[in-house]
C-alpha cells in the first residue's frame, strides 16, 4: 500500500482506530489482572488438515486445528484465572520449518510465554526442544523417539505409539486373541510402528504369527501385497486376529470385514486405542465433548484431548507456581482431571503424561486400557509405554 | 377360511393381556411411597424401589430421561428428580407414587437444593457453567448465576442466605449470596469437588474431591478451608480412591462418605476429623440414603448395578440388592 492511499483511509478509519485506542487504553483499567502468555507452534500447510483427508476421519489422526482446543481449555479456566487476577492469552505461531520453529519459541520464551504447546513434526521438536528455556508440551507427536530425548522441559499429554498398541495388547490379552497377523504398511513410519508393535506383543506374551507387507496396489502383478484375500489368509500362519499398522489410514479403512477368515481387525483400523472418543460416557466425558462440539463444530479427537489437556496443564502449573511453571509441571504431587476417571500426572523419567486409552471402534468405547487384572508395582497406568527401567531417560 | 376362526380369539387374549397389564401398571403406580428406599437408575429412567424392611426391591416407577439426583420437598410431601436428558425434574407425590408435574431444569442439570421455605430451587446446569433459580410456584427460571465451567454439588445454607456450588474443572466452591445472586466468595478446595454436606450445627461444610481423594472441611463463618481429610484404604492407591456422596449421621457423630472406586464406604468421626471404619460396597460406591431413625445407610453402586444396604451401628453390610442400571441417588422414605 503507498502512502496516498494510506492517506486517503484515514479520515473514514479515524473514528474506529480511536475508538479501539479507547478500547485498548480502557482494558488495563478496568481489569488490574497480570498477564499471563502461552504460546502454540503449528506447522504450515498441515497435510494432516487437508480438508479431504480430514474428511475420511481415519481413527487417530487430527480432526482439526489444535488451537480450537487450546482456545476451549483457556474458556473454561476463565473463572479461575480471574480469581487469581490472570489474563491468560494466546499466540499462535505458523512456522514452516525447525529453524523457524527454533526463532519463534525463542521470541515467545523472551516475551514472557510461560509455556509453549507445540503442534509439529517429530523431527523438528527433537531438534528445538533441548534449547527451550520454557516448558513445552507436545500435543501432537505420537513418536515414541521424543519421550526417549530426555530434555526434562519436554512434556507429553498426546499418548506415544507405545502407549497406544500396548493398550491394545493388554485387550487382546484379556481376550485371549493370542496370534497375531501383522500387516505392515510400506512407509517409514509403519515401519517404526510395526517395531513397536512388535514390543508390544512381546511384553504382553502375544504371539507374532506372521508380519505381511501390503501396498495399496490392484496390479495383478503385486497381488501378494494387494490382495486382501492374500493377505490375510492362513497360509501356514495360524491367527486370532489381524492387526494393521497403517500411519496414512486408506489401506486399513479396508480391512475389517474383509479379512479371508472371520478375524476382527485391531491398530489402525477396527479397534484403536485413543486419548478420547466423542462418544465416552463415564466420568464426565460426555460434557467434555459436548462443550467442544459447541465450540468447534466438530467430534472431539485424541488429538484435541491433548492439547486441551496441555493447555490446562500449562494455565494450572502457572498458577500453582507463576515464576517457575517448570517447577510446578514437576512436582510429584501435580495431577491433571483429564476426565477419564482417574488422577491424570507427568511421568518423573520421560515427562509423558499417564492417562488411560479409550479402545473404540469409532461408534462407541468397547473397553479402556489398562484393562482389569492388569498390575503394576507403583502405578497401574505406567504399564502403557515405556516404563522407568526400561526409559533411557532417569526419573527428574 | 380356517384361519379366521383361530384369530379370533388370540385377539382377545392380546387384548386381555393389554389390559391387565395397564390395570397392573396402575396399581403399581397408585402405590404409595413409603417404607422403601427410592433408587434413581441413570440408565432406566426410572426409580427402583427397595423395601426398607424385607431390603427386596418391590417395584419400579418410570420417570423423566436419565434420573439421577433426588431429594424431598420441603413439606416431605413429594420427591423431586431431577432428569439430566430431560433436562426436567419429575414431581412424585409421595402419597400416590405418582407424577404430578414437571419442572423445566436447564441443560443438563445436575444437582439441587431447595430454599429453607420451599420457594426457590437452585440447580447446577453443567453445559452453560451456572446455577440456576427456579420459582417453585410458577415453575419459572428467575435467573442464573454464572459460575467456572461443570458445577455440580449444590446446597442452600440452612438461613438460606447462600448457595454453595462446586465446580469440577475450577477446584473451587463459590459461594453465591442469595439475595444479590452475586458470587461472594471463590474457595479453592481439592481436584474435581463433587459434593456437599453440613456438620450438625452448619459450622461447617463438607466438599468431597473426587480426584483429590479427599474431603476440604470450609467453616461457613470464615468461608475458609479449615482441614483436609485424606483417604486411605488398605491394598489401594490414593488414585483408586474418588470420594463423591456423603450423608452425616442422625447424631452428627459421623459423616458417611461414598470412595466412588475404592468400593468402600468410610465412616468419618466429624469431631476428630478421621476414618473410623470402612465398610465394602459394591462397585463405584457413590449415591448415599439414610433411613429416618439413623440404623440404615443405603449406598448406590454405580459399576456394579446394586445397592448395598449397611448397618450403620455395627458398620456391618447387611445385603447386596441388584437395582437397575447405573444406581445414582438415594432417598429413603420411612
């Protein structure tokens, strides 16, 4: 815009640039609460967000933008927050690469954010996280990689990949749907899935009766990886169910109900185990997810659970502690109502949040993990994810 | 055609049977409600009936869409339920076992309390964050007071000069004086306070924290929280304790408190402040009645469909009876 045209607005913006310096001068008056700042990193162009693949509703992926959460959780700490004599703000940055990432959580941290909720990809959160100076929670990576970065300011409220197949594992446990078919993407990602899954399998005493590559293929050709009927026929590998590791969501939305022997299907299809399910009913849950539909438009994800829950526990660390947040986020006695009936905390070794999973099958929850019988010496819900031994990573 | 002639007479027979089943339906429900424990079964929509002596449940009314919190009005003449997906309370008359009337609640209303002179009802409305006023003669909404998001416990003082409201996401109770409709006071109290009860003299109020596994004792003069009573029970963790319904003793001796998933009841000497006995329920011990003279504590088993009848002298479990789907509230009427 040059400067004429500048010039030619300003007569008829005049009134309204003033009214909103009263506005602006007026605010601090009439409320001497102090500010208190979080900051959200998102990704540009998130792919996940196409609005055709948002449209699928694949079980596990994002619904939407994290900031609707986010705005949700800073709502409904209105009240509190005013008691405390808080306003509470949000930015919101756009960054399009870690470097970017790395600058903008830099700036926030020096204008007083006392906490950063990060929406990004694995790679560049691993690659930000050990210079933050304030604490950050991931509310979107499930990478199992981050919790073993042990960077004691790295906090986690989005389940890992661990914690999610071994919710399944405990399920097929307590079924007694013991062999397992493996169907394995051809991404990196299902690759890296699949050895967790594995692990899983594994802790549990399941048994791997087979692993099969897939690809979405109809070429007659490639049939053995194509071919559902293929895929998961016997074949010498005698099974109680099929589990599909599937991080894109097309190939697995295919298998349930079309396996070669009547077998139900688990991981990225059938039954998943997530942070939330619209459709719980207990503790609670239905006004959580009623109060989001109000506010977004659309059914509550486990990605949503997350950074609702990040944020509330950034608004609750930074009452509990304003000059050390940190401090508070760490203390053994901090607990989070995650509205999952249990008493929600930060592990001392990795910084992931323990929650219980809801085992849904998209039309309503089927069970919860850690299923019942399932035991543990301290916590019965560290038996989902990597444990203390087993962390790299030693209690903070 | 030889058809005919058979269908003639099951007509009759279905006919025979449709109406014996509503002379059956009302008898049932011309009853009058006394003697018995009245369950609300979220599930049912409707209220099971457990006769308080033979402790058998002898019948069932249907009421309003997910009942959940009960309490009598202030002449003890009717039952008030309020109905979550409603959004109604149901009127009972307690001398005909019968509806006499609905009351328009809000949103997703949760609990209640009455004024000291039966004029007014207070109702936490979960979805919009308030609690709201109703004109018991018009059956009018007056107004609402906005409160921090989820309210549930609501109770009147007994000089009716405030209401106390806890909400679940704040860890607070407000306190709303009833003649402004102003919140006068915010009280942090333990993680997601459930409910109320008064000490014997009103001195004090008692909020449940479900997640805090604990008990915030707030003296009603000061508006301060004065003790914090933990739970503890053998072979459990603090995390399987979620304390929600309690009812003190006729004597003021003893306040009953319902663990929620710790399946036990506890048994909490108000003068000293501590657990006296725990006494095992069903599963999710939450909905507390207590029957008139004090001997019988009535507990709702919200996971276990049941409700476990105690002895409150020997603190004993005296019997299980299976009661409808997802057991809220009790009201005992004897």
């Amino acid at each position: 815009m040059d400067g004429r045209s500048l010039s030619g607005m300003l007569p008829a913006a005049l009134p309204a640039l003033l009214a909103l310096l009263a506005a602006t001068l007026a605010l601090p008056l009439a409320a001497t609460a102090a500010p208190l700042k979080i900051g959200l990193l998102v990704r540009a162009d998130d792919e996940r967000l196409a609005a055709r693949l948002v449209e699928r509703g694949y079980p596990g992926h994002p619904g939407g933008p994290a900031e609707q959460a986010v705005k949700m959780a800073l709502d409904e700490t209105r009240f509190e927050l005013d008691a405390a004599k808080l306003e509470a703000t949000l930015e919101t940055v756009t960054v399009a690469d870690a470097a970017q990432a790395r600058a903008a959580l830099q700036r926030l941290a020096q204008g007083g954010a006392v906490g950063v909720l990060v929406d990004l990809p694995a790679a560049w959160l691993a690659q930000i996280a050990p210079a933050a100076s304030v604490p950050l929670v991931n509310v979107g990576a499930a990478d199992d990689s981050l919790r073993a970065l042990c960077t004691p300011q790295l906090f986690h409220t989005l389940p890992s990949e661990r914690m999610r197949v071994d919710a399944l594992a405990q399920h097929l446990l307590s079924r007694r749907w013991q062999r397992v078919l493996l169907l394995q993407g051809p991404s990196a990602s299902d690759a890296a899935r699949a050895a967790v899954v594995q692990a899983a399998i594994k802790r549990y005493g399941l048994k791997l009766a087979a692993t099969r590559p897939y690809k979405l293929s109809g070429d007659p050709r490639e049939r053995e990886l194509g071919n559902l009927q293929l895929l998961t026929a016997a074949r010498g590998a005698e099974h109680d169910v099929v589990w599909v590791v599937d991080s894109d969501g097309e190939f697995a939305r295919t298998v349930p109900y079309r396996t070669a022997l009547p077998r139900p299907v688990v991981g990225d299809a059938g039954l998943t185990a997530q942070a939330w399910a619209p459709n719980f009913e207990r503790f609670g849950a239905p006004q959580l997810s009623r109060r989001f539909k109000r506010a977004a438009q659309r059914p509550m994800t486990g990605h949503d659970w997350a950074a609702w829950m990040g944020t509330k526990a950034l608004l609750q660390a930074a009452m509990a502690n304003p000059k050390s947040p940190l401090t508070a986020l760490t203390a053994t006695d901090f607990v989070l109502d995650g509205f999952k009936g249990t008493r929600n905390s930060f592990r001392a070794w990795n910084r992931q949040l323990r929650q219980p999973l809801l085992l849904t099958d998209g039309l309503g929850v089927i069970g919860s993990a850690p299923v019942e019988g399932v035991l543990h010496p301290k916590n019965v819900l560290d038996t989902l994810g990597v444990d203390a031994p087993e962390s790299p990573c030693k209690p903070k | 055609m030889s058809h005919r002639k058979h269908l003639v007479p099951a007509c009759l027979l279905i006919m025979a049977a449709l109406v014996s089943a509503g002379v059956d339906q009302a008898q049932a429900q011309t009853q009058p409600l006394s003697g018995v424990a009245i369950v609300s079964s979220e599930k049912d929509d409707a209220l099971a009936l457990i006769d308080t002596r033979s402790l058998a449940v002898t019948g069932t009314i249907t009421t309003c869409k997910r009942p959940r919190h009960m309490r009598l009005s202030v002449d003890g003449k009717q039952l008030l339920v309020a109905c979550g997906d409603s959004g109604q309370a149901d009127v009972i008359s307690l001398a005909t076992g019968q509806s006499v009337g609905r009351i328009a609640l809000g949103d997703d209303p949760e609990i209640f309390d009455l004024s000291p002179d039966g004029k007014l009802l207070y109702v936490s409305n979960e979805e919009d964050g308030e609690l709201g006023i109703i004109d018991m003669a018009t059956k009018k909404r007056l107004g609402a007071v906005a409160v921090g998001a989820e309210p549930e416990g609501v109770i009147v003082s007994p000089d009716g000069k405030r209401i106390y409201v806890t909400s679940e996401v704040a860890s607070m109770v407000h306190v709303v004086d009833a003649a402004t409709r102003k919140i006068e006071k915010n009280i942090a109290v333990g993680k997601r306070p459930r409910r109320f009860a008064f000490s014997a003299n009103g001195g004090e109020l008692w909020v449940s924290n479900e997640l805090g596994a604990s008990i915030s004792v707030i003296d009603t003069r000061t508006l301060a929280v004065t003790k914090t009573i933990p739970f503890e029970v053998k072979g459990m963790r603090a995390d399987d304790i979620s304390p929600v319904d309690m009812k003190l003793s006729r004597d003021g001796q003893t306040m009953y408190v319902g663990l929620g998933r710790a399946n036990h009841v506890a048994f909490v000497d108000t003068a000293q402040k501590s657990t006296r006995a725990l006494v095992l329920s069903g599963k999710r011990a939450w909905g507390l009645g207590l029957n008139r003279d004090g001997s019988r504590l009535f507990v709702a088993n919200g996971l276990s469909d049941d409700v476990t009848i105690i002895d409150t002298a020997s603190a004993k479990a005296l019997k299980t009876v299976p009661a409808g789907r997802v057991p809220h509230s009790v009201v005992v009427v004897d």
